[in-house]
C-alpha cells in the first residue's frame, strides 16, 4: 500500500554541516503488515518516519500510496504534511504530545472524531459521548467516566493508551509507532502494547513501529527491518525472524558491517 524509491534524506545541504541522514531507501509495505523497525541511535528511524509523514522534504526519491479513491499509485512526494495527516497516524515516544492537556477527554475526542467527516459539523451531545465512553472502555483504565476531566490530569500511561485509541478512531491507513511504549513503566508499557496488538488485528491496520527492544522486535509482527547509517540492511519476514535470538542479530549485523553491534541498551532489553 505504500511504496518508497530511492529515498534520500539531507540536512543542512551544501554546508560544512550537511548530514546524509537517509540514503536511496527502497521500502514496499503492504496492506495489513506489522513491521517493527530497530536499530541504534542516529541510524534514520525516526528520519523514515518524518520522510513518510511529509515532515522532511526528501532530497531523492519518492513515495506513492495505493488505495483510497485513487486507481493503481499515487505520488505523495510533495504532498503536505497535513494532508498526509488524514490517513498516516503517528504516535510518539513522549505521552504528552498526542493530547491537548489543556482540553477535556471528550473534547479530544471530538477534535479526533471530525477527522473522519468533511464539510460535516459535528457537536458534543448525549449520543456521541455514550459513544465515546463505549470506546473509553475498552482501555479498562476508567477513564469513561472521566469525559469531562482535562486531559493533562491523566497519567502518561493513561493519556498514551488515550492517544492511542484516538488515532485507530480516525482510521489511518498507515499506523507509524516511534517507541510509544519506551517513556512508560513497565506494567504501562504492557497495557499500551497489549492494546496495539488487539487494534491492529481487530481493525487490520497497517503498522510500522520503531522499537529499542530487540525482544520485542522478534515477538511482535509480521516483518523486521533494522537500519543503520541511513540504510536499511536487513528486511525479515515473520518466519526468517522467528528462527533468530538478540544473538542472532547482532551475529547479522557483524556478518553485514564487519562489527560489533555496540548499543548496551538494544542488546540487554
């Protein structure tokens, strides 16, 4: 459903500080596909990410969309980063930057529920909050009965969880996790996951989510990337991953980059 050619990802272009942050990345993710991505700090995650999401002008290559009211493929190489907004949902590692804390549960919601009706004027009243409430439920953190509590009362744990069910609200195409569970404690962290494996089954969501837990890396999804300087050096698909231990990655990445993989924090989670 998505398709990436060559894409190449520059900053500072053309200066003394200038920093090939992506290098002719070819990616085919398809519809349905849980792709959890690792790798160390700087490798281009987060940069992957920001290209797809329109957040970063790309200095090669392109990015096209399959679905939608279009027929066969649709270059979104210069489509603005708003627009994208309505059918890519990206969740962050910071729980706070999902929400407006100033605002009511329910008011967030609603901000999330126009997401889905164009031209279409919709305003709080009993109906849509028993709906909302029905939704704030599943969550199982009580927060149903909180619908006109600010949001910025809520725990992090809490207002990720929130996040979370807001964005599978409004029906993304394409899920980008960027270590959503990473800032979280760890019985949080579960409940987040847990309830990011149940939304991408029950709505078949297409994801991809970076992770620092190789663990998790290995037990979640259906296909493993792992990047390194920009470059995407090792593509598995569900099988080919299940064979593999920590071990067995940091042996193919050695195998791959002729050394070590030094990062203590993705090799001891």
């Amino acid at each position: 459903m998505i398709k990436i050619e060559n894409l190449s990802v520059v900053f500072s272009r053309g200066t003394p500080d200038e920093n090939i942050a992506l290098t002719n990345i070819n990616l085919n993710v398809r519809r349905g596909e849980f792709i959890t991505i690792i790798g160390s700090n700087g490798a281009g995650k987060s940069t992957l990410y920001n290209a797809i999401a329109g957040t970063h002008p790309l200095a090669g290559g392109g990015i096209y969309v399959r679905g939608g009211d279009a027929v066969g493929w649709r270059d979104i190489t210069n489509e603005p980063e708003y627009i994208r907004a309505r059918y890519i949902g990206r969740i962050f590692q910071n729980p706070l930057l999902g929400t407006a804390g100033n605002m009511s549960l329910e008011d967030n919601m609603l901000i999330c529920r126009k997401k889905g009706y164009k031209g279409l004027k919709i305003s709080l009243n009993n109906q849509l909050r028993e709906e909302f409430r029905t939704q704030l439920r599943i969550l199982d953190m009580g927060l149903e009965n909180r619908l006109t509590d600010n949001v910025g009362l809520l725990s992090g744990g809490q207002r990720q969880a929130l996040t979370l069910l807001m964005t599978v609200m409004s029906r993304p195409a394409l899920l980008l996790l960027d270590e959503h569970t990473a800032a979280l404690d760890p019985r949080n962290a579960e409940v987040v996951m847990n309830l990011t494996l149940r939304f991408a089954a029950e709505y078949d969501l297409t994801v991809m989510m970076i992770t620092h837990n190789m663990n998790h890396a290995l037990k979640f999804g259906t296909r493993l990337l792992m990047m390194d300087c920009g470059e995407i050096i090792l593509d598995m698909d569900k099988a080919e991953k299940e064979k593999l231990t920590v071990q067995g990655i940091a042996e193919r990445f050695h195998d791959i980059r002729h050394q070590d993989l030094a990062n203590d924090e993705m090799l001891l989670s």
